[in-house]
C-alpha cells in the first residue's frame, strides 16, 4: 500500500518499519539552498542513506525555485529494512514529501 508523509517542514520520522521507498518531492523557498537526507532508520545517524539532495531556491526575479522529484521503481530496491527518517538542513527553507510503500 502506498502512503504519503504528507507535507512537511522539517527533520521528522515518516515511518517506523519495512518499506519501499517510493519518491521525493522537495521545493525550497526563494534563494534559499536547503539539503535533504533520507535514511533507512528511524533517527538521523547518517549510516543507511538512501537518498540526498539539494534544492535550489533561485531569485524571485527568475522565476523562484529550481527543485526536483525523484521516483523510484520496484526494480530500484530502495528498501528501507527499519524505516524511513528525513532530515532537513534548515526547517525555514523548503518542503518535502515522501511517498513509500508499506511492505
């Protein structure tokens, strides 16, 4: 069954147990550079990476942010044996969403 973290603003646990990391949806706000790291745990140890990314805020003048979507198949086998943790580099500059499977 898939499920959504829903929107969220900051570091956060989205799932406790085994599941299939599915996607992630990160936008950041303008001229603003905030990271996002996903691991498979259920804290932020920096050992089970599964995902990291940038997102780029860029100028207003510009058109604002520059962000990403990244999806993954299950032939990608981004199982998450523990669960899944998100930490973001700075809660006041972007928004994430983790899309999972539960398994």
């Amino acid at each position: 069954m898939n499920k959504s973290s829903g929107k969220q603003t900051g570091s956060a646990l989205i799932y406790t147990g085994v599941c299939r990391l599915k996607s992630v949806v990160f936008v950041a706000d303008i001229a603003k550079t905030p990271t996002i790291t996903v691991e498979d745990n259920i804290t932020a140890e920096g050992t089970n990476i599964k995902a990291f990314g940038r997102a780029c805020g860029g100028t207003e003048a510009a058109g604002g942010a520059v962000n990403f979507i990244i999806k993954w198949t299950d032939e990608d086998n981004m199982i998450c044996d523990n669960g899944i943790y998100a930490t973001l580099s700075s809660a006041d500059q972007g928004d994430y969403i983790i899309e999972y499977e539960i398994l």
